[in-house]
C-alpha cells in the first residue's frame, strides 16, 4: 500500500468530474487499498475521493465510526455512487484534505438514501443521517468537481481559517 498525494486548491485538477467505474478488479481493490491508507494518513480524515488524488474514478470511502454517539455503517467503500432520495437541511462546519487551510459552513441533507456498489461490483443501497449522511455527501461533491468552500452560503461570514497548532496538534475544525 502507498499514500498518495493529495490535490489541494487552487488546482484545477479538483475541478474534473470523474467517470464511473466499469471493471471491478484486484488493480481497483490494490487502488482502494491505497485510497484509504491515504486517508488514514490525513490528520482525522472521515472521508476521501479518488478524484482528491487525482484519479478520476466515482470512489469515495467514508468511515465516521470512530465518533462517539454517530449512528454509521462503519467502513464504506462506496463505488458510483448516486443519491436517490434526501430530506431535511441542516448547517454543520466542515473541512476538507484538499483545502488543508480553511473550514467552512455548509448546507447539507440531514438524511439520504443512496445506491452504489462494493469493491467486487456488487450493489448496494444504504440510508444514513447526520454526519454520516454530510460526509459522503462532502466526499460526493468531489466526484463532480466539487468543494465545500463552493456551497458555503457566505465566504465572508461562513469561511474560517484553520488554527495551526504547534508541535504536532491537529488542526481545529472537520
């Protein structure tokens, strides 16, 4: 396994929509492999998106369980996905691998529905909430060029610069 850089604004390559997937391979799993030691490797990363990597496949793998009191479903792998039904709003503070300096408030759906397929092509269809549901819907918008600091109501009052903490802290914020 590898740990793969990561694109950050203001590259354009994080403007590309990326493609579906078509074959479902031991190359793709070696990727997703790669994919999510790449994540790990982030500083409390939740989510991440093949395109943040520059790989321009609809992959995105979110795992929220290491949050206290999060209802989830652990560790996903989620390959073309698509949401298929969404209700509720809610404003949440989020940040983002590609965008290392800034977090910001953004609009998301409380709760969706969507389908996709595993690593090995077989479908899925899951329904999430919360901060489950607002992180591959994050890592969603990747897949279509995306950024949160694209959906931030006001860039003047919703964008926040990240605090820098010394001596190997974690930046502040999602």
């Amino acid at each position: 396994m590898a740990v793969l850089d990561i694109l950050t604004l203001p590259d354009e390559r994080l403007r590309r929509v990326a493609e579906p997937v078509t074959i479902f391979d031991e190359a793709l799993r070696a990727f997703i492999a790669d994919l999510e030691e790449t994540r790990r490797s982030g500083p409390a990363a939740v989510g991440i998106a093949a395109t943040q990597v520059d790989v321009l496949k609809r992959i995105v793998i979110v795992d929220v369980s290491g949050r206290k009191n999060t209802p989830n479903h652990g560790y996903l792998v989620l390959i073309n996905p698509e949401i298929v039904h969404w209700e509720g709003y809610e404003t949440a503070r989020e940040g983002c691998l590609s965008v290392p300096d800034y977090t910001g408030n953004v609009i998301r759906a409380t709760r969706i529905r969507l389908t996709a397929n595993d690593p090995w092509g077989r479908p899925l269809e899951l329904e999430m909430e919360g901060y489950e549901a607002r992180a591959v819907q994050h890592e969603m918008d990747h897949l279509d060029g995306t950024l949160f600091v694209d959906r931030v109501v006001s860039r003047r009052t919703d964008l926040f610069r990240r605090k820098v903490y010394q001596k190997g802290g974690q930046p502040k914020g999602g």
